[in-house]
C-alpha cells in the first residue's frame, strides 16, 4: 500500500485555493501547514502505542503512549519547510532531520547540498515532508541517504503527486509510503505538475511573488 491519496473534504477544499493563481504568499503558507497536520494525522494512525500506568486524579489509571524511539520529520528543503509546522503541531516532540536539495532546471536532477540527520534512525520512524513530488528525484534521493545512515521505516508527505514520480518512488523504494493530498495528471515539458501548485518553493518563501 504505498501511494495513500487522502480524499477528505477538508483537505480538498484546503487543496481548492492553493490551486488559485492569484494567491498570496501568506495564505500559501497557511494552507500548506494546515494541509500537512491533516495529512500528519493520516500517516500516523497505525503507530504503535504501549500500555502505561499513571498516577490520575482518582488514583492510577492505564493510558496509552507511543511507544518506541521518536519519530524523525525530515523536510526537504527549502519546501519542505513549508510543511514543518504543520506536522510538529502534531508531533510537537519530533526530531528534525534536514535534507537540502535542489532540483536542476534543465537536467531535473536533484543536487544534494546539505545532510544533517539526527542519530538512531534504525529506530525511528522516518516523515519525510515535501510540498511537490514531480519526477521522484528528489524524494528518492532523500530515501537513499535516510537508509544509508540506517533508517528502516520511511514514510513521505507531499501535497501534490505527480503519476511519474510516484511510479519511479514505487520502483527504487517499494517499501516506502506516499501520503498526499492529490494525485495529479502529469508533469509538463519543464518538470512541473499538471495542475499542481506551481513553484511550491517560491510561492512558500515569496521569491518570485511582487511586492504589494
Ligand atoms: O520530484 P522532483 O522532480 O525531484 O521535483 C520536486 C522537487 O522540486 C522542488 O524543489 P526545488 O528543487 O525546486 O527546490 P526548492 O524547494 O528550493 O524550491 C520540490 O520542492 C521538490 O523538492
Ligand atoms: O510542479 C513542481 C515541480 C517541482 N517543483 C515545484 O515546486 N513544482
Ligand atoms: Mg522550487
């Protein structure tokens, strides 16, 4: 089960404006934080939880916990900043893996120009965040380094799926799950989805958008 298109109401309507050409930068970011915690709560409803007694009001009670070692959230940047928020208003304890990338415009390849992972990864689970995930370069490269330094469960947030790019996840990595908010046609002569959302990156930092 490796590519989880998540249909809520919520997520669409949310999804519905980011796709308006005139949005500003402010409300871009909004909705991306808002859309990532949604699609936080998805990725994480199997995660195994222990019985733990405490002491209550009226004496000790057993409550649940999860259990195991934290999870690590791993944007990729920069966009993937974009989401960051949003999952940690969720997973506020979360170590923060960061992966810095960045995709040649012509080639399409995904440069690797930071990597700094927090340690234990062979007993966390891995989220990587990433608005766009267009021909699968970037995201498999990040899969690549997180197991190389150990990793073993890995899991994937992104708001806009493109078919290549999960096909091409699918076939590198099996094993690893895509959460989105919409699978989307294709990609353009460029690289970029159809519709998408346009330049994720510069929409969440405002490097492209006019002063007002
Ligand atoms: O699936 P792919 O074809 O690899 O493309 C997707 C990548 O491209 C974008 O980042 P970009 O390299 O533009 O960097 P930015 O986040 O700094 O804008 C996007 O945020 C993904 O990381
Ligand atoms: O559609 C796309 C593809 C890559 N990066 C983006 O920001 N948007
Ligand atoms: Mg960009």
């Amino acid at each position: 089960m490796p590519i989880h298109e998540i249909r809520h109401p919520l997520i669409r309507h949310k999804l519905g404006l980011m796709r308006r050409a005139d949005i500003s930068t402010k409300n871009f970011r909004e909705l991306a934080q808002e859309v990532s915690a949604l699609l936080t709560y998805e990725a994480t409803k199997d995660l195994p939880v222990e019985n733990v007694d405490i002491e209550g009001w009226c004496g000790t009670v057993a409550v649940e916990k999860i259990s195991g070692k934290k999870v690590t959230v791993v944007p990729i940047l920069r966009a993937g900043i974009g989401m960051l928020d949003g999952v940690l208003s969720l997973i506020p304890s979360a170590k923060v893996s960061v992966i810095g990338l960045a995709r040649n415009e012509e080639t399409l390849e995904a440069h690797t120009y930071l990597e700094k992972l927090v340690g234990e990864l062979d007993r966390r689970l891995a989220l990587i965040i990433d608005p766009m995930l267009a021909t699968g370069g970037s995201l498999i490269a990040t899969i690549d380094m997180l197991k190389k330094a150990g990793a073993k469960e890995v899991r994937a947030l992104v708001l806009v799926a493109a078919p290549e790019g999960i096909a091409a996840v699918e076939k590198a990595h099996p094993d690893v799950s895509i959460y989105t908010a919409s699978i989307d046609q294709r990609l353009d002569e460029h690289g970029y989805i159809l519709p998408g959302l346009g330049d994720a990156g510069d929409k969440i930092f405002g490097t492209k958008q006019k002063d007002t």
